[in-house]
C-alpha cells in the first residue's frame, strides 16, 4: 500500500485550510508543518500552525522544500521572511498520508523532487489539489500582513496553468469555492476515503 503527499495548492483565501481541517482524517492524515521567520499572528502558536524560527535557525537545517517569499521585494536590513518543511518534519511523520498547503505549484516540485532523491517515491505517491478561484482574495491578504511587503508580495502571487506547466505538473484535482460553499469533487471524495480505510486496515 502506498501512502499520499496531497498537495494543497492555490492562491491566498481559497480554502486551502479549510479543506484540511474539515475534509482530511487526523489519524490518517498528517499535516506537514513549515518552519517560518515571520512573527506570529494573534492566536497562533508554536508547533500548531507553524514552527516560528529565526534566520540562524534556517541556516542550520536540511529542507525538503524551502521558498524565500520576499525575496523580490526584500532590502538589506529588512528581515527575510523563510519558510520551509525540514526533513525531519517528514522523517518523524512517515507512515501517515501527507497533505502539504502551498501557493505555488514549483514549491510541490521541489518536495516531489526530495521524495524522489530519498527514494520515498517507493513508498508515497503524489496529488496536486488545485483550489480556486485563481484570483487573490484582497480583502483576506489585507486582513493577514504582518510583515514588510507582505501585500505586494501577495499579490504578485500566481497559481496558473503556467506556474504547474514550468514545474512539469499537472493538477489531478480541482476544488471550486466560492461565498457560500466549497465544492469537493466526488472522485476527491472516494480518494480520500479510500486513503482513510487503506490507512485504517493497517493500523
């Protein structure tokens, strides 16, 4: 039996977390968390949504995925705001299905290809989940800056036909949303169940 990396992707507001708080089982789904040198936001907390670090931090670990997502935009003084999933994020973890909350498709190329050079590609196979619409929400980004250029950098976010184009992947699920719902694509639905009781059977 092969477990599943589902990656999440899509623009700020689509319903990325939603969908893996309320659609994915806790016991057979883990979540993999980022490491990130942006402050925390009101209610957050160290090792829930994120692992708060600092620069030095970063500089001292291996990543299976790893964005600078200021790096545009970024001054010499300002901080660098980091983000990326360790290995030993994944290491610890192995044995349960993955889902992964990514804007951009290449940053899924990237743990795809970290997988793949461990040889866990024996062991996992890969789902990309794109969320819609692939417009930003503005008034979300607004609601969530805390740090420099956050807006901007926001805004220059893409998640289109080309960004999965240039990094060789494609989308094997669709999830609509919308103001009043978010729409889960039925095949969506039996592959997740069929994940939870594949993971169930073994355990």
């Amino acid at each position: 039996m092969k477990n599943y990396v589902l990656f999440c992707t899509g623009l700020s507001g689509t319903g990325k977390s939603h969908f893996i708080k309320n659609y994915l089982c806790d016991t057979a789904f883990y979540n993999l968390k980022s490491a990130t040198t942006r402050p925390m936001r009101q209610g957050e907390q160290d090792g829930r949504e994120y692992y708060f670090r600092d620069e030095n931090w970063f500089d001292s670990q291996q990543f299976a995925t790893k964005l600078w997502v200021n790096e545009h935009f970024w001054k010499p003084g300002e901080p660098k705001w980091l983000y990326g999933v360790t290995e030993q994020e994944i290491f610890d973890n192995l044995g349960h299905n993955f889902s992964y909350d990514i804007i951009q498709p290449k940053y899924a190329g990237q743990m795809i290809k970290w997988f793949r050079g461990k040889h866990l590609d024996n062991y996992y196979g890969f789902k990309i989940l794109w969320f819609q619409p692939w417009q930003n929400r503005s008034a979300i980004i607004e609601q969530r800056q805390n740090m420099p250029n956050d807006i901007l950098v926001r805004k220059a976010n893409t998640c289109n036909m080309q960004d999965f184009k240039a990094a060789h992947l494609a989308p094997d699920f669709i999830v609509l949303n919308n103001p009043e719902k978010q729409k889960i694509d039925d095949g969506l639905k039996r592959f997740i169940q069929k994940l939870v009781a594949e993971y169930s059977q073994n355990k």
